[in-house]
C-alpha cells in the first residue's frame, strides 16, 4: 500500500516525517538562536564594571570607617536590647573591661579620652580667639563707620550678636550666621513687632469691652498673637543685659 504524500508510518500516519527540535542545556530553541556573527550583548560590557577603582580625589577607605563607625547594632544593656552605634558599643565595651580590671584596656580607655579631651580643648580656644577677634575688628569697624557717617550692610553675623562668657570662655551667636538666615530672621523680627502691638491693643480692648461675648471673642485673638509671638521669639531671641561681654 502506498503511504500519502507527506506522511510517515506512525499508528495515526500524521506525525510529519522530521524529528522535533529538542531543547535544553546549550540547545536553545530556534526561535531564540542567535543569527551567525550576532552577538548576545550588543552593547557590550559597560565601562569599568570589572573592576571600578576609586577616583583620586575620593577618600574611599574613610568612607568605609565612618559608615560602620555609626552603623547602629542592637545590643544587651542590664537586661534590655538598646540600639547604639558600633563606635558605641566598642567604647562601652572597652570601658567595662577597664571597669573590670583589664590593664590594657584601662590604658586604651584613658589614652583616648586624654586626646580628646585636649583636642577639644584646642577647638574651644581656637574658637573663642576666633570670636573675641570678629567682634573686636568689627566692633572697631562699625565705631569708625559711626563717626564719619559712613552707611554700609551690618555684617554677618553681627558683633552684638556674638555672646562671649568671659568665666567659661563659651562662645555663642544670638542672631543669623548667612543671608539666607538673616532674610528670615528680620521677617521674624517684623513679625514679633506686630504681635507686641497687637497684643498691647487687643489687651486696651479687653478693658474696655462691653459684655461678655465681646470679651470672649477678644481673648481667643489675644491667645492667638501671643502664640505666634512666642514661636517668632523663639527665632528671634530678645537680647538681655547678661548676653553682652562678661
């Protein structure tokens, strides 16, 4: 018997004669075979992903240190998990083992704290000489500008703004450090003008108010400048006699 065109000898005579394509390891399907010359990553491997060195001006390594310096762990504290950072906990470490009797560790715990308690001494002085000579040299400045009539920008921040404890040596700016400080700090200034007048009116009008209700509904303005009063004076400090040079 003659098979039909196009036709095997399987039991249903429908297969076509060709075997089917198998798939698997290192056999993709046809469909998804590359063409000849055709390359799976045309763009090819990016810049540096191989090994990507630091640029020169990059500080890498203290990066690093500073990261895990302050990466926060948990750890056991008389009983109770709390939360510190990893500079924390080796200090609290080595300062129990010193507490404990370990030598070593007594003499690492107090070598550290001598330095940095000298290095903070040194910051403390740079800094108050750095004070007392601002305030100085403009204090000078602004004087000579007053007696030849000079008109010219306060500088920033402002002599007068800068409060110098001569017991302690602490060192502390009253008033804005930048322009950008300044600029909010007049309009917090402006505000609190406002709000002293507002409340010293509100406070004639309660005196005088005619019933109850009038009264009632002057109170609630009244607490509502002095709220706003106080958020601008947290801004924007009054300056007292103690606040000057001592």
């Amino acid at each position: 018997m003659n098979k039909p065109p196009g036709k095997d000898n399987s039991p249903l005579g429908l297969m076509p004669s060709k075997q089917p394509y198998d798939t698997g390891y290192c056999k993709p399907p046809v469909a998804n075979r590359f063409n000849p010359g055709q390359s799976g990553n045309p763009k090819g491997r990016p810049k540096g992903a191989k090994s990507k060195l630091p640029a020169l001006n990059e500080e890498r390594l203290k990066t690093i240190v500073i990261e895990e310096a302050y990466r926060t762990i948990k750890v056991r504290d008389n009983g109770r998990n709390i939360t510190l950072s990893m500079a924390q906990a080796v200090m609290r470490t080595l300062a129990l083992s010193a507490v404990k009797g370990n030598n070593r560790a007594a003499q690492i715990f107090t070598r550290i704290v001598q330095t940095v308690e000298t290095e903070n001494k040194k910051l403390h002085a740079d800094w108050l000489d750095t004070a007392l000579d601002y305030k100085f040299a403009w204090d000078k400045e602004l004087e000579r500008r007053k007696m030849l009539g000079i008109a010219a920008p306060d500088p920033i921040p402002h002599p007068d703004d800068i409060v110098i404890n001569a017991r302690n040596g602490d060192v502390k700016v009253k008033g804005p450090m930048t322009k950008a400080e300044k600029e909010l700090w007049d309009q917090a200034a402006l505000i609190k003008d406002e709000c002293q007048s507002a409340i010293a009116s509100l406070e004639r009008k309660i005196k005088r108010a005619e019933n109850d209700v009038v009264r009632e509904e002057l109170l609630k303005k009244l607490a509502a400048e002095q709220r706003l009063l106080a958020a601008a004076s947290q801004f924007v400090p009054d300056r007292k006699p103690f606040d000057r040079v001592f």
